[in-house]
C-alpha cells in the first residue's frame, strides 16, 4: 500500500524525536519554567527575527482555537474561508474556546479569503451594531485548505482590510513550512511584517510527533493566553519534553528542509498531470496536498491499486504527501492515473 | 540541589521513551485510529479486568476537566474536597470545560472527602430546586491533595453516597499509582468496583513524559466525551506517540513499580521524621508526598543545605518524593531536617 | 409619519397590559409559584390540545436560544435556514447559551429549510464523526424571516427527515400567530403533531409587550430548561406581571384576532402590488411581512412622502404590518408605491 | 396570612404600572432607540450626578452576572460574600455568562466582605500566577444578605483594597434603595464615588414589577456589555415599557419613600424584639431583613398563627418587610413572637 491519506499519518523526524530523548536527564520546573522552554523562546525569536513567545501545545485544533479565543471577546465574529479547517473540521472548537465565538465565511479562491469580500462582510455590520456580533478578527490558512499559498501580497491585502475595521489577524500554520518553503520568504515576512498578531505553528503535519505550538508577535496577547492554555489543560508539566521536539523541529533549517521535499514529491505529481487531462486540479499545487476532480470509478481503480487517500466526495480524491513520501510513490501515482485514467477526455472547463 | 519540589520535575522512565521512539515506524491512521491505540485499549481492559476506553490526553488538568464535563450538564455542581487540585490549581478548568459547572467543597479530613458531610451538603439542595443549579457528581483525588490515600471503604462510602442521590463518582488519579501501589489492591478495586464512573489516569508525575489517560468505566460517557476531547484540542493527529507511551506505563507493572519506589522513599522520610518532634506532619505519608509544619526559620536552612521543596505557607513545606529519589536523597533529607530542628521543642497540639 | 419599520415598533394591545394592571394584587410566591402562571400552564395545554409546559421569558432570543440550548450537547450542530433570525440577527445568543453549539445554514425557498437540502447536509456527516461535531436539531422559523409560512406538509417533511436521524425540532414562533391565522389551521397541527419538541412562542411582535414564551411538547426537556432559564436571568420573581400578560394574549383568540389584521393588511398592500411591476416581490405574502426589491431612489421617494421602513440592501425594502395599522395606512403606501414606481417597467425575471 | 416570605412576593407600585401603560402609544423604535429609554439615560444620571449607562434587565441575577462578565476575562475571579446571592442562588449565573469566571468566597461580619481578609485573599495570588486563574473583580451587595448595610468607609475600604490590586468593584443593588435609604447618603457617594464601576440597580423587590437595571459608572464597559445583553435576551425589543418603568421607579423620589416604608417596618419589629432574648438576630436590622435565630419549635408556633416567612434551617427563619408592610403586621408579628417565645430564657451567646 501506497499511503497519500494525509501527512499526520506518517512518521516523525528522528531528529525530532532524538532530541525528546536527550531530555530526559536531571529534573526541571514544570509548566514551561525549564530551560529547554526558555531557548524555544530564544531560538524562535531568533527565526522571526523579532522577540515573540512561543507556547507549545498538543494539537493544531488547540493552536486554533486558543489563539483566536485570545484575539477578542465572547461575542466577536472571526473570518475565515468557508473552507478552513477551523470551520469545518475542528468541531467548532473556536466557538467553544471562544465563549461563543461566531465563524463567519468569506468566499475567495483556492481556500483563501478575498480581500474584497472581507471588505464587503465588514461593510454590512457597522460599529456598535448590536444584532450580530462584532467583528474582531481574521483567520487565515496558509498553506490553504486546497494546498494553494498565499502570496506576501494577498496576505497583506487581507491585513489591511482587516486593520482597517481594527480587527486582529490570525494564521493558521498547520502547513506553514510548506508555504514558507514554496515562497522562499522569511518567516518573519510571512507573519508578523505582513500583519499576523498571532499563529498556530504546525510541526504535526510536517514531521512532528506530540506537539505544535501558538507563536504571538503582539505581546499585548500573552498575559491572558498563558491563563487559557493553563485552563485549556495544554500546558505539560513536563514541558520540557514538548519544548525540546519544538527546538529540534526547526534547528538547522529541518522543518524546511522537510517541507521542501513534500512540496517537492507534489511539484512532481503535479508535472505528471500536465499529461492526464481527465485529473482536474481544483486549485493550483503549491505545497504538499493534491485535490483532485476525477471521473467515476477511478479512485475505485487507484485503490485496487494500492492506493491510499481521502475520498472528499464521490468525485473528489486528496492526496498528500509527507516529508518521507519517495519519489517512486510519486511515480507510482502519476503511473497509476496514467493507467486509470489515460482514454478518458478531460472535461470542458 | 536536591530537587524535592515535585513529581513532575522529574525525567520520564526511558522504557516510556523507548516506546515511543520504536513507534516511528510506517504510517498509520490519525486521530486514535492506528493499532497502538487499538491496543491500548485491550491493555488497560486487562489491567481493570473489563471493558473500559481509554483517551490518552496531554494533561491531567484536561483529564479532570474533561470527565467532568462528560458527566452531566452545564449546570451541574461537583463536589470535591476543598484542597482538590480541580479547585485549587486548575484556573477553573472545570468551570470552563463544563460550561458553568459550580465546584462545591466539601470538608474530610487530609484532603478526603468526608461521606457525612458530602450527604449533608447533598441534602441542602432538593431536586428540582433552581436557585443553586443541580447535584451531578463528586470528584475525589486519591492519592489525595495531602499525600493521603482513601480506603476502598472510604471510596466506596462517598460511592454510595453520590449514587443514592443519582450522582456519578470521577476519580482525580494524578496519583493513582501511588494510591494502589499502598493499597496494595486491584485497579479495579480502587475505581470500578468501588462505584466509579470515570477517572483521570496521571502517568507524568509517576515517571510519564507527555500524557495521562481518561478511562471510562461507564461506556454511556464514551461518545459524548469523544467529541468534547476533539473539541477541545486533547486528540492528537499522531496519537500512536501519546498510546505507545501508556502502553510503556503499565506494561510488566512498570508503572507500579515506579510508584512503589517513590512511595517507599517518602516512608523512609516518615520513619526518620519520628524522631524530629519539631516536623509536625499534616496527613498521614500514604503516598510519596509529604507535607510539614516547620519552625520558623527552618525552610531557610533546609535551602541553604542544597533543598529544592515548595513553600506553602511560611511555615508549611511540601516534598515530593519521584520515582528516582534515590535513598541517599532520602537520608539526606532527614540528616538535614535534624541538623536545622534538633533543638526546637515540638509544639503542643 | 406612517411606520412600517417592524412590528415591534408598535403599541400593546391594551386587553394585555390591563391583565397586567389586574394582576398587582395580594401576595403571590415568586418564580413562578403563583396561580397565574398556573393558570398558563393549563390555558396553554388547552390551546395544544396537549399537556405543555409554559415558560416566560424576556424576549425571543431569550426563547431561541435556551430551547436550543435544551435540545442537545454544547458540542451540537443546529440546522437553520441561512436567513433565519438566530443566524443573522441575534449576536450569536445559540451558540453561547449552547456552550458553543454551531448552527449550520441550509438552502430552500423564501426562508424556509429544504428537507431535500437538509437530507444532504446530514448525510455529509457520519454519525460518531468527531470532526465536525453532531446533528443534533433543526430550527424552522415560522413564518419565515422572508414573510412566507410553512405548509403543515413542509414542517412534517423537515421534520421526518429530522427525527430519522435523531435530531429535536425547535420551531422559531416569533411570528407563529401570523403563520396559525394563515394556515388556519390549529396550533397542535402545527407543531407537535408534525414534529415540534419545543417552540419560542412570540408574543412582542403581536401587541405584546415584555415578554414571549418558551413552550415545550416533549416533557424530558422540562427540568434542565428550568435550570438553564434560572440561571439565565430569565425567570422573573415576580412572574405573575408576565404569566398574566401571556394568558391575556391567547384569552378569547386575541392573538389570532391580532395576527389576521396584521396579516389582512399585509394581503391588502399585495393585491395593490399587482399592478405595481416595479415592485418585485421577494417571497409571496402570506404573514405580515413584505420584501420589496424596489428601482434604484425608489426608497428615497417613499421616505420623502412619509413613510418608515427597513432598507436591507440598496434596493431592498422591508415593510412590516402590526396588528394595529390602518387600511388607510396600507392604501397609502399602495398610492406611494404607484407614485414613485408607476412609469417604471418591470424587470425581466 | 401575614406574608413576610420575600420582597418579591409582593405587588408593584401602581405609579409605575401607570408608567407602563402610559407608554402604549404611537410607535417607537426596538431595543432601547427609543425616547423613554433616552430620558431614562438623563433620570439616571440626574440621580447620580454623573453621567451613566443604564440597561433595563428582567431580572436581579441578569444584571449580576452580566454586569460581572462585561467586567474581565473569562478565567478571571470574581471575589464575593460567602452569602452572596450571585454565590448561593443564582444557580452559578456569573460562572456560566462569564465563560467559567470563578467566585471566589471572602469572609467578614453579617454578609460583608472584610477588606483586611480580601488583601489577604489577593496577596495569595501572585499577578501572572496560572494555576488559580487571575483576580479580576469584587462584588459587595448592598444591603447584605443578612440585611446589613455596608458604611460608605466600609466600602471605600474594599474598594481601595480592590483597586490597589487593579479590580473592577461591582455593587449588587438588589436592595440598594434600602440601603440609600438606611445610609442617608447620596447614589453617588454611595456608588461611583466610593469606588464603583458598575452595579445591579434593584427595583423588583422594591416595588418594581418586571425589570432592574445595569448603571455603568465606567464608560468604557458600556460597548461590550451592550451586545452581551442582546445576547443574552435582555434587550426587549419594546424596550419602552421597561423604561418606562425605571423612570417611575426613580421620580419623585418613590424608590427611597417605598425603601423607607420597609426599612421602617423592620425597624418597628427589630424595637419590639428587644424585649424577647429568645429570639436572636443574626445581624443587626439596618435594611428590610429580618434573620432570627428562634428556639426549636417556635416556627410552628409562627406558622400556626398565620404568618408565613421562610426556613433557612431549623432554627433560622428569614422575614422581609415589603414596601406595603404594614404597621399592624409588624405589631402582630412582634405579638406573636411574644406569645410564642416569651418564657423562652435567652441563649447565652
């Protein structure tokens, strides 16, 4: 079997999990007060390139929904895409963290949020209007929800607009090496110069083991979600063991280095589909994930085939690819849909 | 230094390490769904001799959390002993999980609940009655916040009294090896069979790294539990690191073992404290912590003798003994506690 | 100045406000303790032909969201119509008093909730499925916020499809006197013999005054709504002043004697639309409610020949008749509306 | 029967029922833009000297745990009486609308808090501390639940203990105009210029019918607290006859001559149970409140001839003066507790 299911169902880097290990001697103060918590904060502010706090937590679902529970009240209303993972896979975590807090979704292509249409959603709820909440804050995924990347443009164009109303700008970055590799940016120039107060850092997907973490770059953040994370339960006593795969995860440039070879066994399926016109690409490839429109009866071909990946809908098949993925799984896929696929025409699009 | 601050300063057993490290291999299902978990399941079915699910979760503060709000609506009050961690050191986790619950304390002595007084409380709330919101269950903390260990009898006394009013029974077991460890009984003996529904596992003050467990006893909590746990950010992607570990915990009785080390080393305390009048003792040592009334002045020698302990008052100290506290750590305790209060006559009681 | 702006714009009718006046006399238990809201809970029952449990409250999202919040887990999805008044205009009040409950929107016509649609959205969530949390109930709106009413058949279809899942039926009454007058049919027929398990029972926007009516048709939800109105502030003390002003609202069929002038006028402004192309109507008239797609400076006209009234877009109007407008009222708007649009050809639909 | 069970057994003031329907005309904008509740804006703060927010609520525990929630974050702790009503009776409201708030008990004489015992309370928490949550406000109920009334000294001295920590001071006002009444102060001194950011201004149980207030003293909790009100159903759409009611409430002075009335009744009663020793008062007599500690059997003897008032244990009975109590039911009650406690010796105390 062939496994494109989702990268959280891969291994974690043995660098990773090594440095989880070498942990383990002498004993340190519990809840984050250990040394291995206090150079996350040095070797993070180090890769931002400006001082931040860096939380580590179990899951990208408590990055989410803690840091948006942090950016404004119960009763604020955060935008996202229709099709983000805080909106439509998290079990409405962000309402629960946030008290009752209300997702609303922006339409935009390829899993993003339109900057105009933000704009038009905040035109319709004036100031102090009282019957729908108030806006407080934008969420978005990068990479997105249909493996395309934002831009430094696109994501400052939705900042500004976000600014504008006064609103807070939260990333989603359970993919966040996978956009930074595909840019070439800074990390810094991808975040908080671009206007993001606050991140969900994802290592899970990329390599990780136990542990993502929630990076602030507005300081005025901080107090109240060091008391949300101690009340959310995601604060470790034994810190120390999160810290340190967090340290490991971005020492040495790992996390990019991984990032870049799942983008990279994607960037080589997506040249194999250029022949395979029956496979239509629902958003471009830009990162490390596939959404593809196929005919009837295919997946059931590609699993008889020892394939392994995510039915979305009768027609829909996502396939992602881990930082381990080989470039013979990749051939072996391109192959397959060659042989699955080949005589049928592609659709008028 | 010698570090008597807490059980969770301490290292992780390396079998638990080890465990987790030979999990790195394949790909596997996320979100629970992959054998480890599978098997965990089977595991601690055979430790309780039945049928129980077990959620691996990343604190105790969210297994507490989270098996309270599994037990009954949001207006529901919990009774538990006025020292309890879930009262005392959990920011209101239990407020929040369970959206409004009341935590109401009830008195008992070293940190027990007390049946008598749980059944007077209980009857100054008639069913139906609105103003105070609704019974719905007693949490007990064993070993206790106080280093005392409930009887089977004394479990089963607050047992009875819960179930009579239609309450379920949550055991806070961030100690629970410790407590069956001296008991020397059965789990399940100490939890089911005594009338518990649901308990908060700890593995990370006894030797765990990065997880402890909610096991279900009454299988009608599971789905709803199921939900809240995902909800609330405590289901990892690669949940085969989290079972794997607690696998490790109780595989060959490791984590009775462990317990009984760290148990032995505070009744090695306790035998040598008979002879220091001047170290009035606040509960019985039962388990591995140990909690003094000490002179004025004395904690300032004890620290200036190389002690690591926490100050609960100024003249109440806690030690906690872990599972690698070695004798010699032991006897260097006592030599000093002589040395700084050999003189001072004991007070009058 | 002629008002169409809602009907809570308007006076009481005064047969409320003297049983109001009436009830100030002797002493009287508080809470709800006292013979009037006895006596509603019999007259109540006897409008339904059923025995119901009869709830005061402040206001209807008050009603709305503590029937919701008794139906199902914090961790529930409720299925709305996109326009309905929970989702657009009560600042999220569902999803706080649910512990975060997340109201999912379903398509159909003119407000109303496709049972097709809704069979769909259901499907698109397996049972067990964590990651988007449960179905646990569907909310018609009843008439809809576009001014239309379900048929008996439309509610018992959404209903059917509701209850083979498993999921509670709330019924939105805001305006359910409008929707009974049209139907004509019984208020048992229109709710729990299709399907409804509790409804918000309007009062305000028919010449109440302070307060409309939880009523629940399934006697389970009884004891935890009472606790969840108690500690939602909504339960008076001196509950009398409201349990009179509900007995006088039903009390020799005033509430339907309101609702069918509301309603008579509304039709009475349709017919004059007739002849009025320009004037596209949004949903047919069937309650007190008119939505008007009216030509560009359109509504400036009519604000300049007196007349008040919501405008939702640029070029859509809302104007709602209360129980007490005048056939003059609604004969001049009609005369406005041929002044201002006469020489405006329809538009091609 | 004599009555002497609670001030919300009683009747309304006819003025303010006068108010009320003098309110049925025209039409008026919904939720509070309308003219009553801008005149109410001014009455309220002609009465307290300065400019203020006032939101009419249905109920006394509405406007307690909103005005506590519109007061910090929800991990925050909100220190109270132990016999607080937001702490013993409202079914755990400040917890649930502040999304897990805590209260957290102080103790002091006849209802109080001891500012001495608060400090020490606070110097428990240090600022940043996780574990317990953050404190964030104080709630003092004026007059006590032991029908004690706070000094303006008495309470300047929470208020500074509170503020020297950065606390927001709430004042529960359920019975603030007997408190006024009792103190012969202004609103003012009592309230904003002791210290008060916000209160719950009572009226139901003073004479008023169907709604209390929220009087925001610090201008800059008004935005948020407005749209927690339409969330939580407390914004009536015909906001007038609220309104309308307050204004009553207050003009002419009715409000202190109704605390007066009552105030006076108890006065009466607490003169003549000089001369019975068996009857012993749990707090001195300064509101409307009577608590007496009666000899085992006295209250059967009470009821028996014909007085009601309620158990708050065996020995402890509970009466409250109305604003409509008259002269000969205090006679007849002092009357009656002559003839039944009479030859009872007075406990040595």
């Amino acid at each position: 079997m062939i496994d494109y299911r989702s990268d959280n169902t891969g291994r974690a880097a043995p660098e990773i999990l090594d440095a989880l290990v070498r942990a383990n001697r002498d004993t340190a103060l519990g809840y984050g007060a250990d040394e291995w918590t206090a150079d996350l904060q040095r070797r993070f502010s180090d890769l931002f390139e400006t001082a931040v706090r860096v939380f580590p937590v179990a899951t990208g679902t408590a990055a989410n929904a803690l840091a948006l529970a942090s950016l404004g009240p119960s009763w604020g209303i955060v935008y996202c895409s229709e099709l983000a993972h805080i909106n439509t896979a998290e079990a409405n975590a962000a309402g629960f963290f946030g008290g009752g807090i209300k997702l609303a979704a922006i339409g935009g292509k390829h899993g993003k949020i339109d900057a105009a249409l933000l704009a038009e959603g905040l035109a319709g709820i004036a100031p102090g209007q009282l019957h729908k909440g108030q806006p407080t804050a934008v969420s978005l995924t990068q990479a997105t929800d249909l493996g395309a990347v934002y831009s430094i443009d696109e994501i400052g164009n939705v900042a500004e607009t976000a600014k504008r109303r006064g609103l807070r700008l939260h990333m989603d970055g359970a993919r966040f090496a996978n956009a930074v590799a595909r840019l070439g940016c800074t990390p810094a120039d991808a975040t908080w110069r671009s206007g993001v107060d606050i991140m969900s850092f994802g290592a899970t997907k990329n390599g990780g083991a136990l542990c993502d973490a929630i990076v602030v770059f507005s300081p005025e953040l901080t107090d109240g979600l060091a008391v949300q994370l101690r009340r959310a339960g995601q604060v470790w006593s034994k810190m120390r063991f999160a810290s340190a795969q967090l340290i490991a995860y971005i020492e040495n440039g790992l996390w990019l280095e991984m990032a870049r070879a799942s983008n990279g066994i994607a960037a080589r399926i997506a040249a194999g589909l250029r022949d395979i016109p029956a496979a239509r690409l629902l958003a471009p490839i830009e990162a490390n994930e596939i959404f593809l429109e196929l005919p009837d009866g295919a997946m059931d071909g590609l699993e008889r085939d020892g394939f392994q990946f995510y039915r979305r809908s009768r027609t829909l098949a996502r396939f992602v690819c881990r930082f381990d993925t080989t470039e013979a799984e990749a051939d072996a896929l391109i192959a397959a849909l060659r042989r699955n696929l080949g005589t049928v025409p592609r659709a008028a699009e």
